[in-house]
C-alpha cells in the first residue's frame, strides 16, 4: 500500500514545497476536512498558524507534523499539547521538508 498525505497548507507557495518534497498530496481547504482525509492517511501536515487547526488536531489518529510562527510559542505548545507528534517553527520545517516528508521506498 503506498503512503497517504494529506495537508491542510493553505499557502499556494507552501503547498508546492509540500507536493515536491511529499509526492502526491491531498490537500483539504478547511481544517475540519481534515478529519475524514485523514482516514488512513501515513502523514498529515498542518500549517499551525491559521485558525481552527489546533480544535482538530485532537481527533486526528494519523501522524502528524505542524509548523507555525517561531515567535508563536504559546501555538507551538499547544499544536504539541493537542497531540500533534512534530512541531516545527516554519524555518525548520521548510529547511527539511524533503527529509521529513520523503515517502517511504516501495
């Protein structure tokens, strides 16, 4: 079974960073979407600076990495208090997007 990821990045330009680094992606336009794309999903990505991604962080089951705002501490640690498995400040996310959202060899 190949990997499944499913983000939501607003940002057109984050997006293409995303696609290159992940393969193909799903991308949903709403946080709340993310709930039922991210059935069976191996990796779900969240930009954790726009609203109401950290509500839904807590039912996702799937992995997930978030990025936001490196002066946003306060998001940063409640993206981590709500169960979200990476927490990156945006720089360092993007610094190793390839590596961290690299698919997995068939």
């Amino acid at each position: 079974m190949s990997a499944k990821t499913v983000a939501y990045v607003p940002d057109l330009m984050d997006r293409s960073k995303v696609s290159s680094a992940a393969g193909p992606v799903t991308f949903v336009t709403r946080p709340a979407d993310l709930l039922a794309a991210a059935e069976g999903a191996s990796l779900v990505v969240v930009d954790l600076s726009r609203p109401g991604v950290l509500e839904v962080l807590p039912a996702i089951a799937a992995p997930t990495i978030g990025f936001g705002r490196h002066d946003d501490r306060e998001r940063l640690a409640a993206a981590s208090a709500a169960g979200c498995d990476r927490v990156l400040a945006r720089s360092a996310f993007f610094a190793q997007v390839t590596d961290l959202l690299r698919p997995p060899p068939a």
